[in-house]
C-alpha cells in the first residue's frame, strides 16, 4: 500500500508538532522560503491539512511553540500560523467577497479558453518550475507556501489567466484547501488584497529558493494591473446565540473542525453526536478522502470521551439532522463555528428549516477566534501588532 503523505489522525499531527518544536526557531526563519523538491527534506512543518480541519488548532501550536522558544525567536513561525487566523478573521468581517468570487469564478469559466486552461492546469505550459508544480500538486495534492505564490504569479502575469481560475484550481486539488486562505492569497498575490502590492515570480528567486532546480525562462517582468470587480463592505463580527444547555441536545461535528473542545461540550445535555462528511461540500477528491479519514479517527477519539451513540451522515441537510432529532427527542443541535464557505452556507440554509419543528442549531464559537478574529479587519501587519501582546499575556 502507497504511504499516505498525511495519514488523517491527531496522533499524526502532534507526533508531527513534536518533531518540528526544536526547529521552529531559526532552522524554520532560515528555509521556510527554500523547496528542493517534494521528496526532499524542509524546513516548514507540513501542518497545513490538519490545522485547515482543525485536527489540531492554532491556539495548541502556538502554546507548544511558546513553551519551548522564546515567542520572538520563533516569531516567523508564529506569524505563519497567524496569518490563517487572520485570512479567516478578515473574510468573516468581508463576508460578501465569497459569493462575489463564485460569482466571479462562473463568469470567467465561461470566457475562458477552454484548451488553454486545460493546458496550464496539467502542466503543459512549457515554464519550467510552472509544470512542474502542477504535476506535483495534482499527484500529491500539497505545494510548498513559497512554490504556491510562484504558481499564482505566473498564472496571473506570465500566462495571463484569470485569478478566479487559478484559486479554483488550487481548491480543487490541495488536501489543505480552504476557502479564506486560498482566495485571499490568490488576492493577495494578484494585488487585489493589498492594494498596488503585487507578488511577481521572478527566476532568480524560484532558482535560489528551490537550489538550482529551476530556472524558468520567458516569464513576466511586470505585474499588470488586475482591476477588482469587488467592492464590498467591511461587517462585524457575528453575534452568536446563548443556548440552554439542560436540553436534549445532538453534537454536529463537521469538516470545518474535527476536534471539538470536549471541555465545552461536556456541559450540554448531548444524546447522539453525528459526524457529516458531505463531499458536496469538499472541493477535491484528495480533500474527501483525507476528511473521510481524520472522521474515522475522530469518531474512535470521541467514542473513548462519550457515551452516547456516534452516527455518520453522508449528507448536511435538514432531513438527516430532523430525523435524528426525533429519533433521539433532541430539542437543539450545536455544532462548531463554521467560517465562511460551503459549510457555513448550508447551516444557514437548513437552520430555518429545523426552526419550523423547533428544533434549534446552535454555533458554538472557539474562543480564540472570538479574541482574535476582530481585529483582522485591515492589514496583517496591524492585525499582527495587536494579536501578539494578547498570545504574549496568555
């Protein structure tokens, strides 16, 4: 059997933190921007797919990073993981950018031509690096973040395609998927997220951060302008609703977050807990299966915790949670915070519909994201300058 890349547990990822501690300081400043290629060692954690479904949090990395390095001499590291929390934060506070995106992605898909799309999604553009990276993503369905931005500015300003496409592509493939990291990057490279700061790939920088590997030729040495067609406005935060925790009460476990506070939701009168893993709302095949797998590890963790029954559903839908609400005599379903996307999106649809046989879906929100999310409403840079004294009082 072919080793997986990522086996699906939280064993596998603390195992992976453990490993990674002694190098989060200055081994980790020196090479996070080096690749050398997918079968040699780095530098960076490969944390990523788990810490996307919540497997393992930022708030448990960063705490293990801080009691073994001093928070300023693995700084870099730190400000890798806030920077997640901060793509998250930001489109919680810019809700409208998504459904402008997948507005904007139907658009272009229909302007596009069709071969030559195709051609830069397989790898057959003739840049090198450029291919190459696309194979590698397809085949293993992980990049490197520094082979990530290379991809992006040349999709943008060499080959000349719509971004939309590209963070399309990206979703579509990467086990880590997300959908504000993915889409604010690809932003953020084209100069749309920052605005009048681009990222440009130049062949010097791909050759001296991947050791010789490459040395592309051909590719462009300057960002055009991309106009940005979004123009929404900045929201705040949701409030969330308090709920009555003597209830019967079902545990929703969803993708957004496969590891729930137990400590939270011990507190709740909880009569059957339901793992969904609805592929509808995944991008890729690489994404579903490694979901499916972290479920089935998080279903024998919990199982060990409650002793209630443990069901899986194969579909997020109001018809499934109602059933089990009858089933079970729950009055209320709680389910982890899902941030924007298609998660978020279905609870919103389906929330009316179980509010007409009272039952109630309630969002339980970490608190990490309630302390840090607020403040991603500009920059990273004054998002940084106020979240690192509150890691630092903690």
């Amino acid at each position: 059997m072919e080793k997986l890349i990522f086996p699906p547990s939280r064993l596998e990822a603390l195992d992976r933190l453990k490993s990674f501690l002694p190098h989060a300081g200055q081994d980790y400043a020196r090479g996070r921007n080096s690749d050398f290629g997918p079968s040699r060692p780095t530098a960076v954690s490969k944390l990523s797919p788990y810490i996307r479904y919540r497997i393992i949090s930022e708030k448990e990395i960063i705490t293990q990073i801080c009691s073994e390095h001093v928070i300023e001499s693995a700084q870099k590291y730190v400000e890798e993981i806030l920077w997640r929390t901060y793509w998250k934060g930001w489109l919680e506070c810019h809700p409208s950018l998504w459904d402008f995106y997948l507005d904007e992605y139907c658009r272009e898909k229909n302007l596009i031509d069709r071969k030559i799309l195709q051609k830069a999604e397989m790898g057959e553009v003739g840049i090198e690096g450029f291919d190459d990276w696309a194979k590698e993503l397809m085949e293993t369905g992980y990049l490197h973040n520094h082979a990530r931005m290379w991809f992006a500015s040349i999709w943008i300003f060499t080959l000349e395609l719509p971004w939309v496409l590209g963070a399309d592509y990206f979703l579509r493939h990467l086990i880590d998927a997300d959908v504000a990291s993915n889409t604010l990057s690809w932003r953020w490279v084209a100069g749309l997220q920052t605005q009048g700061k681009t990222y440009l790939a130049t062949a010097e920088n791909i050759s001296r951060y991947t050791g010789g590997r490459f040395n592309p030729r051909g590719l462009a040495n300057k960002a055009i302008k991309i106009n940005d067609r979004w123009s929404g406005d900045q929201v705040a935060l949701a409030n969330l609703r308090e709920s009555d925790c003597s209830i019967p009460t079902i545990l929703l476990i969803h993708h957004d977050d496969l590891n729930p506070d137990i400590n939270i939701f011990l507190a709740y009168n909880i009569v059957s807990v339901i793992f969904v893993h609805d592929k509808d709302l995944l991008f890729g095949e690489k994404a579903q299966c490694f979901v499916r797998g972290a479920i089935d590890d998080a279903r024998v963790r919990l199982e060990s915790h409650l002793k209630y029954s443990v069901m899986l559903a194969d579909k997020l839908d109001a018809k499934n949670l109602l059933e089990a609400a009858q089933f079970s005599s729950a009055k209320q379903i709680i389910t982890c915070y899902a941030p924007v996307g298609p998660i978020a999106t279905k609870l919103d649809s389906i929330k009316s519909i179980l509010a007409e046989h009272s039952i109630d879906l309630i969002q339980v929100r970490r608190d990490w994201d309630s302390r840090l999310w607020p403040h991603a409403q500009k920059n990273y840079f004054k998002f940084k300058e106020q979240v690192l004294p509150i890691l630092s009082d903690d």
